[in-house]
C-alpha cells in the first residue's frame, strides 16, 4: 500500500500556505515532477496581460517555528546546481506550516554573492545550509516587490541585449550611408523597425523614452527614402539639416542604454539586499565597454 511520508505532507501543506499568499497578479502553478528540484513555477501578470516574467520555487515545509536567524540546513547541493542552470530567478522558499510564514532566497544571486564567497568549497559537499534574510518574507508587500522587480530584471535581460545588438545595427549602417552608401538606407529603415518592436522593454523603462522620439527616426528614415539626398559626398546645408535630425535621436537612445542601465543597477541593489549584492562595479558597467560586456553576460 501507497504511504505518504510525513516529510512530503509537510512540504504539501507548505504549498497550500504559500497559495494563500501570493498576490492575485501571480499564477502560480504546481509541477508533476517536483522530486527533481522545482516544486512551483510563478508567471507574473499585469492585469489580464501576461508580462513575460517566471521564476522558479523549491518548497521546503517544516512543523518548526522561526526563532532568530532563519536557516535551513542539508540543502541538496544538487538542487543549488541545478538552480544556476537557469535564466529565469530560482527561489527556495522555507515555510513554517505552524507559523504560517514563508521565507525566501534568490537562489543564483546567494550563490554568487554570499555562498561561493563563505565556503569557495560548497560544491564539494553533498548539503549546505541556507540562510535567509530577515526582510524577505512572502505576503509582505515590500518583499512581494522585490521577487517581482527580480523576475522584471531577468526577462528584461534578453530584450535589453536584443534593443542593444538592433540599436548598434542601425548605427553601423546609418554610419554606412552617411559615407556615402545610399542603398542602405533601406535596411536602416527595416533595423529601426526591429528596434520598434522591443514593447516590453519599452514598457519598462518608458520613463527615459519619454523625449527620444522613437517614433520619429522612422518617419525621418523614411522620407530620406522617398526623397533621397543626391549627392552624399557634396551635401547641401538643408542635407545636413536632415541627416543631423537622426544623429540627434541616435544620441538620445544611447542616452537611454546607459539610463536604462542604470535603473536595472538600482534594481539589482535593492532586490539583493541582505544577499550580499555587490555595488562596486556599477560605475563599470555604465561605462560603454561595460554595458557590452554586461550585456553578454546577462544571458550566460
């Protein structure tokens, strides 16, 4: 006969705490195979729409009451490997079913800011314990934000780097026609339209397209298409006129790459306090190099 262990009644009974508190914007799902290492799978919406944003959540349920530093010891080192295999945040949540209160941890983050740096060897062992901020208690709405502006980070990663490699595009082959290559004009028009396509990104930082005119680089592209300069290499004052119109709205959206970048810092500190989150390669990555760097490695 089919028994249930005591530790998976636990944990069963800490899943259904942590349906009560996850706020109404999140679905949040549970997986078949939850042996493996993920027990919940969180979607975030923002009303009816969808906004791109996951995480992934490992539940571990105790009888326990929370008494001074929240830790939680024999984590499978296994799990904390397969937790780094991800894009998406990796949460571990440790519920107290008789306190009616979950705890959580940025599982990639603790491991890069606060495990690998107290045990260089952690990997080496079959377990390690987790400790968990004090701060990060689900239900509360300053820490239901921070797992969200975690998850607004990480899906905004792959379409910064998509804004980037577009932007960078469109400004190889406006230098391109500038030098006298007037054919091209047309892929700058079809580049600038991939660069429209980015509406997430857009969304979430708009507060520094708000002046870009984003919208206008196209329409001045493509009157340079239906009216083109004649002569590239002997340009008139009204040519420049025009051609600086674009050199100005390229100006502002490499404006926006360091402003947006900027705020994903801001973010990152925030949600990472009390993890160990380092701030002292910021003034890096605002650097051009850096941004490209960081920009690669977002999606390692």
């Amino acid at each position: 006969m089919t028994r249930r262990t005591q530790t998976h009644i636990t944990d069963t009974l800490a899943i259904r705490e942590i349906f009560s508190k996850v706020p109404e914007n999140w679905l949040i799902r549970g997986l078949e195979e939850r042996d493996y290492g993920i027990d919940l799978h969180i979607e975030m919406y923002d009303g009816e729409s969808p906004t791109g944003s996951f995480s992934l959540i490992q539940v571990k349920g105790t009888k326990k009451s929370f008494s001074g530093e929240v830790a939680l010891n024999g984590f499978p080192t296994k799990t904390l490997e397969y937790a780094e295999l991800f894009p998406e945040p990796f949460f571990i949540f440790h519920t107290s079913i008789t306190d009616k209160k979950t705890y959580f941890v940025w599982a990639q983050k603790y491991i890069e800011t606060k495990l690998t740096i107290d045990n260089p060897s952690w990997k080496s062992q079959d377990s390690n314990t987790i400790y968990f901020p004090e701060n990060n208690i689900l239900g509360i709405d300053e820490s239901n934000a921070k797992m969200e502006q975690i998850m607004a980070i990480l899906a905004a990663q792959k379409r910064g780097l998509n804004y980037l490699a577009d932007l960078e595009t469109l400004k190889l082959h406006w230098g391109g026609y500038k030098s006298g290559n007037p054919d091209v004009i047309k892929t700058c028009i079809q580049v600038t339209k991939n660069l429209m396509s980015h509406s997430q990104f857009y969304k979430l930082y708009d507060q520094y397209f708000f002046d870009v005119g984003k919208y206008e680089i196209l329409d001045l592209l493509e009157e340079l298409d239906i009216n083109p300069i004649s002569d590239l290499h002997n340009k008139t004052k009204d040519d420049c006129i025009r051609l600086s119109k674009v050199d100005m709205l390229l100006e502002n959206f490499d404006a926006v790459k360091s402003s947006s970048t900027q705020m994903v810092f801001a973010l990152i500190i925030q949600s990472g306090k009390g993890s160990g989150t380092g701030v002292s390669i910021c003034s890096f990555i605002l650097s051009a190099p850096g941004w490209r760097m960081w920009a690669c490695r977002l999606l390692r």
